[in-house]
C-alpha cells in the first residue's frame, strides 16, 4: 500500500518538473537555475520540514518520508526505519527551511512576473497539500505544526502579492450587451462554486485589527483541512464540535468573521451551503405556551446548511419561570444534537453573560468547546475603519479633520458596550451629514457658505467642487 505522502508529493513533481524543464532551457536562466532533479529535493526539504515542525518527528511521518522518497534517491533512505532517520537526524532542525521562500518558489515567482503565468500558484498548492497530508498522519494534529503551516501558507502568498502575481483564472468580465435582455432566474438557481480557502483567508487578513481572531480562525481552518484529508485517506478522525462562542463588544467585527467562516465550512464541506443567518431572542422566543418551539425550528430550518449566529445569546437564559427563554435554548440544544452534520451554531455577547448562557443548559457547554475573544480596537484601528469608509465613499480627512475624529474616540468611554466600528459608522454618516448642510446652508448675508468658497457674485450660487464635496474638515466631525 503506497504511503499517504506519495500522491501529493508525484503532483508535486509532475506539475512543476515539466515548468522548471522549460525555465532551464532559457539561456538566460542557465546559470541560476538549480536544475530538474531539484523539484524532487524540493518536495522533500517541504515534506521534512513540516515533520519537523512539532518536532516530534512520529513514526507515521517517519515511514511516509521513507517509503515515498527512499525509491527516488539512491541513498540508503530506502531501506531506513525511523529509528535509522532520527539517529541520522535526518530530519531534525529542518523546520528552519520555511522561515523563507526558496530558491525554486523565487524563479517560479519571477518567470511569472515576467511571462504572466501562475506557476507559482501551483507551487502554492502542491505544498499546502504536502503540508497538511503530513499533518493528517497524526490522530492529534499539534498546534504548533498547524500554526507553522498557516505561517509558511502566509508567507507565499505575500511573496507572490508582492509581485503581482494574479490567481489563475482572474479574468475581466466582459460586459453585457445592452440590447440583450437578462434571463429570468430560474426558481431554484444553483449554488455559486465554493471560494478557495486561500482567497477567504486573504479577506480575512484583511480586516483591521483582531489579530488574535484571525490566528484563531486560520487554526480551525487548518484543523478543519486536515481532518477533511483523514476523511479522505480512511484514516480515524477524532471529530470535535464545530459550534462556537465568539465574545465581545458590539461592533468587533463579530458578525463580519462569521459570515467569513460559514464559506469556510462550506468549501471545506462541513456544511453545504454556507449562508449565515442571523437571529436573536425576538425572532426566538414567543409569548405564548407551545409557540417558541415552532419559531426556534423555523430560525433553523433557515439556517440548514450553513451557520446560525445568535446575537446576544445570553437573553435567552434571563427571564423568570413564565418567560420562555429556556424553552428555545431547550429546543436549540436538541435541533444541534438532530441536524450535527446539518448546520453549525455560534453564539454571540458579551464575555461575562455568554457564560451564563454556556451554563443554562448542561448540552452546551460540550456543544461549545471553542470560545474566540474579540477585543475593543485601538484608537489607531478604529481611524483606520473611519478612513476606509472614506475610501470607500470618496471622502476623505483633512489632518486637522483626522486630528478631532482621535480626539472624539479618545473621549469615548471603553467600558461594556463600546461601540467599536457601529460608532465609526455613525461618526461617518454624522459627518456626512454635517458636510452637506456646511456646504448648502445660507450665511448670515443670504448666500451659501459654498458660494462665498468660492468667490461667487451675489446672486445665483456656485456649485461647489468636487474637492470641497469629497473633503471632511475638523467641523464635520465634531459631535
């Protein structure tokens, strides 16, 4: 029986022998290029070095190594045992090999800049496959090795941002000719193909702040990876629930990162459809004996093949003998335990409450094992929110103007209930607001403030222009 790390490790080779056979027949590469042979070295300083990465170095990796690479080089690897590997220490300090792109990724990367392919994609891929097929060969995948495999999957993508290189297949749409008429949608349109994991962390990377978040998040979707390929082999998988408790303040992205995770899971087929719905106790409990059960199975339903995110979980425990709070957390808990391949939960508070609802009832706390902090931003990150919905709007601060949003958050108080991005939103359409009515409002002397800008004759208003309506001065920004 061929080992695990075989078919990956071929697909390695296969696909980027033939594009390193070509660099190497370019005069001009002649004397950099490492040679043929090399891809295969290549896969195999990947493969021990992802062995190495939690430096337990376990049998199973160890005969993988072995029996996949012994018949491709005329060593004595071939006729090793583990034992030989680690008193040979073969693969001992190896992890040290993915602290940088190498040699071979930099001529894919460059042949790509120069030429417009995406070899270096592929690169991307086959060793992302390597890495988590090493990764499978434990029951018990260590956090170490999952968080060294998202650094090294970071740190190609970055080299490859760096140089423009483009995802395979992005194209431009054309556009559609006016004169034909759009088809009328059919009753049940088809899903749209599932995003690549790849694109949906780069999205997540992408928010400002919650560093710790995202780390969270890219280990449950290496964990998830890496289970998926146990699936795949036949081999046993310890299966953990998918359920979570994200905590915080309104307004920490909670919502945003949610809906990010339910395309993970879809891509990653733990449910089929991925779409988030959202809900909270209104939509959950009813008033009435008998009906809170009917609404709980409705918000589900809702939510079958994707994720339900329940905001403000908590409400759901509070309330006194005759409120029916219980009742849905009751329903709740035993439509998770009907549908557990069918839809993931993530409850949703703040950090203290979301306790108390953990505890209300003795399923949850096993249905929620994972719990993700998110924090308050920074002064530095919400201006950074503020300036990307400028950006997005065509606005923008003036540095005195920038000078009085800091000072406004700054005078916010950071207790239980900040609003975090919520408030930013509402300090731009505030400002928003403030700046049309500087611009239109009458002066004292009966002309516009825009018209006296810029230098009308009394009379018919000049409009203003398009600097003044995309500018936010310090005023627009006082509350």
């Amino acid at each position: 029986m061929a080992s695990p790390l075989t078919e990956p490790v071929e697909r390695f080779v296969r696909e980027l022998g033939p594009v390193l056979d070509r660099i190497a027949a370019d005069a001009r590469m002649q004397s950099s290029h490492p040679g043929g042979q090399d891809v295969t070295l290549e896969a195999y300083n990947l493969a021990t070095a992802f062995i190495d990465a939690d430096g337990l170095h376990t049998d199973e990796e160890l005969w993988a190594l072995i029996e996949t690479f012994g018949p491709r080089f005329e060593t004595m690897l071939g006729m090793a045992t583990p034992a030989d590997v680690r008193t040979a220490r073969l693969v001992v300090g190896h992890r040290a090999w993915l602290d940088t792109p190498s040699v071979l990724f930099e001529i894919l990367v460059g042949d790509d800049h120069r030429g417009g392919t995406t070899n270096s994609w592929t690169y991307y891929d086959a060793a992302v496959d390597i890495a988590h097929t090493i990764a499978s060969l434990d029951l018990h995948p260590s956090a170490s090795e999952l968080d060294t495999i998202e650094r090294y999957r970071a740190l190609l993508l970055g080299r490859m941002e760096n140089w423009g290189i483009p995802k395979p297949g992005t194209v431009t749409a054309a556009p559609t000719p006016a004169a034909a008429p759009a088809a009328a949608a059919p009753a049940d349109e088809p899903l749209a193909p599932a995003r690549p994991i790849a694109e949906l962390l780069a999205e997540l990377d992408k928010l400002v702040g919650l560093e710790g978040v995202k780390n969270e998040v890219k280990l449950v979707t290496a964990l998830l990876q890496v289970q998926r390929l146990r699936k795949k082999r036949k081999l046993p998988v310890v299966e953990s629930s998918r359920h979570l408790v994200f905590t915080g303040n309104p307004g920490t992205g909670k919502t945003t990162v949610a809906r990010l995770l339910a395309q993970i899971y879809r891509t990653l087929e733990v449910v089929e459809k991925g779409q988030l719905v959202e809900t909270d106790r209104s939509q959950l409990v009813a008033g009435y004996v008998g009906q809170t059960a009917i609404q709980v199975r409705q918000v589900v339903d809702r939510a079958l093949g994707g994720v339900l995110l329940v905001d403000e979980a908590y409400a759901l425990a509070r309330g006194d003998e005759r409120d029916f709070g219980q009742e849905a957390i009751d329903t709740l808990v035993k439509l998770m335990e009907d549908h557990r391949d069918d839809f993931v939960v993530i409850a949703a508070g703040y950090t203290d409450e979301m306790d108390e609802f953990v505890n209300s009832n003795p399923g949850l706390r096993s249905r929620f094992p994972k719990t993700i902090n998110f924090p308050d931003y920074s002064t530095d990150e919400l201006v950074r929110i503020f300036q990307s919905m400028c950006e997005a709007s065509s606005y923008k601060l003036t540095a005195e103007a920038e000078q009085a949003l800091r000072a406004t958050l700054d005078g916010q108080p950071r207790d239980k209930g900040f609003g975090n991005a919520r408030l930013v939103r509402n300090l731009f359409e505030a400002a928003c607001a403030r700046q049309a009515g500087r611009l239109v409002a009458p002066s004292a002397g009966g002309r516009g403030t825009v018209g006296e800008a810029v230098g009308e004759a009394v009379g018919e208003p000049a409009e203003p222009t398009d600097e003044q309506l995309m500018t936010l001065l310090p005023d627009d920004l006082t509350a």
